[in-house]
C-alpha cells in the first residue's frame, strides 16, 4: 500500500505528461506539414499556369484562321495544304501533350476534342476538292469554318478560363 502511494501519483503525472507532450509533438508535425503543403503549392502553381498558358497558345496556333496565315501560300494545291495543315496540328499536340499532367482530365478532354474536331474538318473540307485544285476556295470555306460559334477551339479556351480561375480566385 505503500507503495502504491508512491507510484499511483508519479504514473498520473507521467501518464498526463505524456498526453501533454504528444499532443504538442503532434501539433508541432501538423504544422510542419501544413508548410511543406504551402511550400509545395507556391512551387506548383507557376507550373500549372504556365501549361494553361502553353494550352492556350496551342488554341491559337491550331487556330484555322492562324494556321493558313503561317501555312498557306499562294502555289499550294488543296492536297499540299491539307496534308501541311494535318501535320501543323498534330505535331503541335504532340509537343504540348506533356501539359496534360497539370490540367483536370475534363479539361484534357475538351482539348483533345477540339484538336480532334479541328483535324476532321480539315480533312472533311479538304475532301470536297479535287487534290490539285487551288487552295483559294479552300482557304475562304477553312477561314467560314474557324468563325462559327461552335467552333471547338472557343470551347477549349473558355474551357482552359474556367480552370484557371479556380486556381487564381
């Protein structure tokens, strides 16, 4: 009994000392993490914006509008210019498809479609040509297609917008 008298306080004050200790050791690691977290955020988010902005300009350059002022010329026949425009876009992809490990998959998606959609319409209006026939017409029915309202590529920037908002706002 004793004993007990002795050792029943000193393992009460431990028992509390120890609670006490680990609940600020806890504290102390929460608030290590949480500015690891911040720290990691600070450095991820310059990157995630500049994929938006690699994704925007990659909707400008697939662009019909800004695709036949870089690609066309004046001696093209419909079939050089429709395979140039196809190549022009797809390598364009290719060289931004990196930028998909920053972007939500919905708005992968929506950019993929619009390249997607871009491409089929290259191809379908370039097939109501003969192959060596001028590419004037080809051009003006290509430039009409790009300033539809429906167009894909608005989507994809109103798209690439949205997201982006979510991060700034």
């Amino acid at each position: 009994m004793e004993i007990l008298k002795y050792t029943l306080p000193a393992l009460i004050v431990l028992a509390t000392a120890y609670f006490i200790l680990k609940k600020f050791l806890d504290a102390q690691h929460q608030k290590e993490w949480l500015s690891y977290q911040q720290q990691i955020a600070d450095k991820k988010l310059p990157l995630k914006l500049q994929a938006y902005e690699r994704l925007m300009l990659f909707c400008e350059r697939i662009d019909l509008r800004n695709l036949l002022f870089r690609l066309r010329s004046p001696e093209m026949d419909v079939a050089t210019l429709t395979a140039s425009l196809l190549i022009t876009v797809q390598k364009e992809y290719e060289h931004n498809m990196a930028q998909q490990i920053y972007t939500s998959e919905n708005l992968w998606k929506i950019i993929e479609t619009a390249k997607d959609q871009t491409l089929h319409s290259i191809t379908q209006l370039g097939g109501k040509f003969q192959a060596n026939a001028t590419s004037d017409d080809f051009s003006n029915l290509l430039m009409a297609a790009a300033q539809t309202d429906d167009n894909p590529l608005n989507t994809a920037r109103k798209a690439i917008k949205e997201e982006v908002k979510l991060y700034l706002n």
